[in-house]
C-alpha cells in the first residue's frame, strides 16, 4: 500500500455505530448515534406514546439480531443511552 493511500485512510471518519443496538449509525438522531431501525422504532413510540412491557424481567439482550425481540428492553436501552424524547 502506497503512503498516499494510507494516510487517505486515516483521515476518513471512523464509522459510527448505534448506541442502543450496534448496526451501523445513519447519523445521530434525538442526541445520539443511531441506526435507521431504532431511530424510527423510538418515534414512534414517543409519537403514539406506547407502552412496553417485558416479559423476561427487563434483562433482555439489545444487539442487531435480537433487537425486534423485545419492545419493552428496546425502549428502555434507547432512554439509557439518552435518547432525546423532545429531540
């Protein structure tokens, strides 16, 4: 690899990831890096002003392949990570 190209690299922005579910950010939507998925998932949610409930204790993994599973866990892990509701 030629130092041109290298230093090309290390110049490009790391890439962003979702904090609530660790997919690849689109941007920082309501105050924090997050993926299309959650980004509408929490307007929604905040918009219809839905209420989850989990039914495993509130101790369920939110990753990218487990982040349908549970509403309740997906809400509360989009608070956690500061999630703006007015944003």
């Amino acid at each position: 690899m030629s130092e041109s190209m290298r230093s090309s690299r290390s110049m490009e922005k790391p890439e962003s990831l979702c904090r609530v579910c660790g997919d690849k950010a689109s941007g920082k939507h309501y105050g924090v890096p997050s993926c299309d998925g959650c980004r509408g998932f929490f307007k929604r949610s905040i918009r219809r002003n839905l209420e989850y409930v989990c039914k495993e204790s509130s101790r369920c993994v939110v990753d990218v392949t487990r982040r349908n599973q549970c509403q309740a866990c997906r809400f509360n892990k989009c608070l956690r990570v500061n999630m703006k509701k007015d944003g």
